[in-house]
C-alpha cells in the first residue's frame, strides 16, 4: 500500500488527506452534537452558541497540543495563523481537537446559564470524531504509521524492506467500538450528569496509553511518549474522582452493598 497525502485537487489545488479527515472528524462529531441536542430537547439558543464553541476550541486544541506532544520548538508553527490554514500540515493534533472541542463546548454552556450538565453528549460524538480523524492519519502515513512489525497485518512502508503496525486503525477501530458501548450507556442511571463524559475519557485514556507502544510519537521520559503521560493522567484523575464520588454518583450500589452486609 502506497502512502496518499493528497486525495484529490479542486482547480489544481491539492486536498490533503490529514487535514480532510481531521475537518471531517469535527464536523461529524459536531454533527452528533446537533443529534444528542434535539433527543436531549435543548433549545436553539443552547445548541447554537455550544456547538460553535466546540468547533473553535477544536481547532485551538488540535493546533496547542502540538506544543505539549512535540516541543515547544514547533511555537512559530502553531503561531502561525497563515500556517493553521496549510494542508500540508493539518489543523494538528486529533487528541487536542477533541480536547478542545469538550472545553469550548463547557465554557459555553457554563456562559449561557445551562442548568444541567450537557457533557455527556461529548461522549460518543468524541468517540466518533476520532475514528474518523484516524482514517487521514493511516492514509497519510502519519509519523510512519507505527513500530516494526512481524504481526500479518503489518503494512510496508515505502522505501523499507519491513512491516510496521497500522496504528491509525488499531485506534479506529477502538473508537467505533466505543462509539457504540457510549451509545448503550447513554441513558443509563450511572451515566448521567457528566458521568457518561468521564467514562469515555478514561476508557480511551486507558486504550490510547497502551496503542502508544505501537505507535512512532516521541519520547519524552521514562520511556514513554507525551500522549501516554496524558493518557496516564486522565485515567488515574477520572478512577480518583469515581471513587471519592461513588456515595453520591451511585447510591443504589451503596445500598445494595449495605443490604447484603
């Protein structure tokens, strides 16, 4: 399999296959948002502001995070505005798009006065995103796609005599998956009130620090890569906060455990 950077040009000007999926991926997970809103009932004066702030905070998020996974040398790059809009490049890093996007979307509903917690939306429409954004990181054969391999699956790597792991779609497939198991849970008792939001955080938290062994991304201590340091630590922030919460997040658990002592 050959590498395609560029997918296909419009009056000569090429269209990159990075920044294509990485622009598809927000506006489908935006585009879930709008379908959580109308089965959630919010109004339009909730959805409008909410699903725009997602949008911009994607794209502060994806371009930011470059600075914490790769150096601050790349400063000039991510501050370059002119450069924020280059195909070549790519609006940046997914896990900061959709980082960004759950933030942008909180500060607005924060701003307008949403009583209720809207964060669980996020959850599955993150999931999708990312699934998504990963099918322009495979065809662009992002950061070398992954480690050598000698798996069956492995793919070869223009101008080497080896196979390397498929990482973009170990974690595509992950999210589809996950899309799905967040859309079970969605109406779920447990998963109310931002519940929802943090279980599918720590779960891909958990699956994103391990695929990083496949995976290319530099190393910045310990042996380990700046996404596995995130991942590391927003797993372990959501376990803490389930587990000081639990009385309160699952009472009917607490009970039933009280009954049986």
């Amino acid at each position: 399999m050959s590498p395609m950077p560029v997918l296909f040009t419009v009056g000569g000007v090429p269209i990159y296959s990075h920044g294509f999926f990485l622009l598809f991926a927000l506006l489908a997970g935006l585009g879930w948002l709008l379908i959580e809103a109308r089965r959630r009932r919010w109004s339009r004066e909730e959805v409008i502001p909410i699903t725009l702030a997602a949008f911009v905070g994607g794209m502060i998020g994806a371009r930011v995070s470059i600075l914490f996974f790769n150096g601050f040398e790349y400063a000039p790059l991510v501050l370059n505005m002119y450069a924020l809009f280059d195909p070549r490049i790519g609006p940046g890093s997914i896990l900061g798009g959709v980082a960004g996007a759950y933030i942008g979307g909180y500060i607005a509903s924060k701003a307008i006065g949403k009583e209720s917690c809207s964060c669980d939306a996020f959850a599955p429409a993150m999931a999708l995103a990312t699934a998504i954004g990963r099918v322009g990181c495979f065809l662009s054969f992002e950061d070398g796609l992954g480690k050598p391999t000698s798996l069956p699956w492995g793919v070869p790597l223009p101008g080497a005599d080896y196979l390397v792991h498929p990482a973009p779609l170990y974690d595509m497939a992950f999210n589809l998956v996950w899309f799905g198991i967040l859309l079970a849970l969605r109406d779920h008792k447990w998963m109310q009130n931002g519940n929802l939001l943090k279980f599918g955080i720590a779960g891909y938290a958990f699956f994103r620090f391990f695929v990083e062994f496949a995976r290319n991304n530099q190393v910045m201590a310990l042996g380990l890569t700046g996404q596995q340091f995130a991942s590391a630590l927003l797993f372990a922030a959501v376990v803490v906060y389930f587990a000081k919460n639990r009385e309160k997040l699952f009472p009917s658990a607490q009970t039933a455990s009280e009954s049986v002592s």
